[in-house]
C-alpha cells in the first residue's frame, strides 16, 4: 500500500504541472487571473490553440529547433562516438587526463562560458547563425555523451576486435561494422539527450541567434511575454504543441533509449 501512495504521490507532482498548461491553454485569458484559481476550466476554449494555426512566426521557430536541435544530435552523436571508442578501446599518453579533462568541463556552469562564446564567434562572424548554436550547444552535450557511450564500448568483448583484426578488418571497418550496430541503443539515447539539449536552450538560442535563426524557447519568450503582459494562455498552448515532436520522439525510441542508458551500467 505504501508503495502504491509512493507511486501516486509522485506521478501527481510529476502530472500536476502538465495538466495546468492544459487547463490554462483551455481557459479565455480574463479567467486566468481570478483569486481564488480554479483547477477545473469554467469556459473551455480552443481559440488559443486554434490561433497558433496561422502563427507563420511559431512554424518558423519550430524549422530552427528541428535543424539545430537535429544536427547538434547527429554531430555530438558522430563525435562522441569515435572519442568513447578511443577512450574505451585504445591505451596511450595522455588518455586518462583527456578523460578527466572531459569529465571536469561538466563542472562549470554553462552560463559562464557564454561571454567567452559570444566574443568568440562575434570574431569569426558567426553569430546569428545555425553554425554558432550548433557548436555551442554540441560542446555542452558531448562530455556526457562520451562517457556514456565509453561505458557502452567498455562492455562490447575485445574477443570481437580481434576476431575482426584477424579477418583483415582495419579499426576504422570494425568500428563501423562490428562495433557501431551493438552500440546502437547507446547511440541512439545520447542523440535524444543531445536532441532535447538544443531543442530545450533558452539562454544560449536567445543570445547567439537572430530573427532567422531564432528557436523555439527564445521565439516563444519574445512572441507571448512582454514588458507589463504575458498572454499565458497563448503561451501555455503553444508550449503543448511544440512540445509534442519531443515528446513522440520518446515514444517511438524509448526502447532504445532504456537500452542504451541501462547497457554501460554493467561491465561483461
């Protein structure tokens, strides 16, 4: 019975905000302010959501999200694979420092590093560009995905290697055809923490990008809020719908996603 309340109790905390969007989305925008607040929509509406049909501006913010957030994946993914496989599989100077010099840039907080990024790529000409939050936000997703994808490599046997060598396979062919395929699942789970990383940032999207270039949380920020008034009906209606293309993505991958997070846990 305990257990059963533990459960409850926390899917509550963990439902509760969710349903507010919701309830908040369904309800005209002079109920949203009322003392005391209501749980349970008086006048359900639709037209906040109706609306965001013919934002033109959100469809747009929600291409930026789709290509950065997508080649920040794909590009941490492909990196962090061959550094995880070095990592794991090779021994030579100096390994063991770049490991823990990869571990340690997760311990400064990312905020920090923004000043330094904004002069960086100011230099270079690439702010407001794809090229500027792709880098940026890949450089805070790959520590994470090289030692998870390590610890996935380090239980692949090295009986498999040498079996590939002794066929001829060079390591580049055995990391693509024997290695990569059962790494799969692990692969597969840092690209969904890579693909939520950019498709969530608001303080590095809101800086580095421009109108063009703009995403989603900045776009959603600039488009709802404003300096007296936040239209949070609006808003909460089109944090529900943009958030549908993350949310579907874990649905279809889950499978791989438990895989990959669970298959460096324990060494073979």
């Amino acid at each position: 019975m305990a257990a059963w309340t533990a459960v409850a109790v926390i899917g509550l905390f963990g439902m509760l905000p969710l349903y507010w969007m919701l309830a908040t989305a369904l309800s005209p925008a002079d109920q949203v302010f009322r003392f005391p607040p209501s749980f349970v929509p008086e006048h359900l509406t639709f037209e906040n959501f109706r609306a965001l049909a013919g934002n033109s501006a959100l469809l747009h913010y929600m291409v930026n999200s789709v290509i950065v957030a997508g080649l920040t994946a794909v590009l941490s993914v492909v990196v962090s694979t061959y550094m995880g496989y070095s990592f794991a599989k090779f021994r030579y100077r100096g390994r063991t420092s770049l490991m823990n010099f990869v571990l340690a840039s997760q311990m400064f907080p990312q905020a920090l590093l923004l000043i330094t990024l904004y002069a960086v790529f100011r230099r270079f000409g690439l702010l407001g560009s794809y090229t500027a939050l792709i880098l940026s936000f890949t450089t805070f997703t790959m520590p994470l995905c090289v030692w998870m994808l390590k610890g996935i490599f380090d239980t692949i046997p090295d009986a498999l290697l040498e079996a590939a060598s002794i066929d001829g396979a060079s390591h580049w062919r055995t990391l693509h055809t024997v290695v990569a395929p059962l790494a799969a699942p692990g692969m597969i789970a840092a690209g969904l923490f890579a693909f939520v990383r950019g498709w969530n940032d608001l303080i590095f999207a809101l800086t580095l990008s421009d109108n063009a270039t703009m995403t989603l949380p900045p776009g959603l920020v600039n488009t709802y809020t404003g300096e007296f008034q936040t239209a949070w009906p609006a808003l909460m209606a089109a944090s529900l719908v943009v958030s549908l293309p993350v949310v579907a993505a874990f649905v279809f991958l889950q499978r791989f996603l438990v895989g990959g997070l669970t298959a460096g846990a324990v060494k073979s």
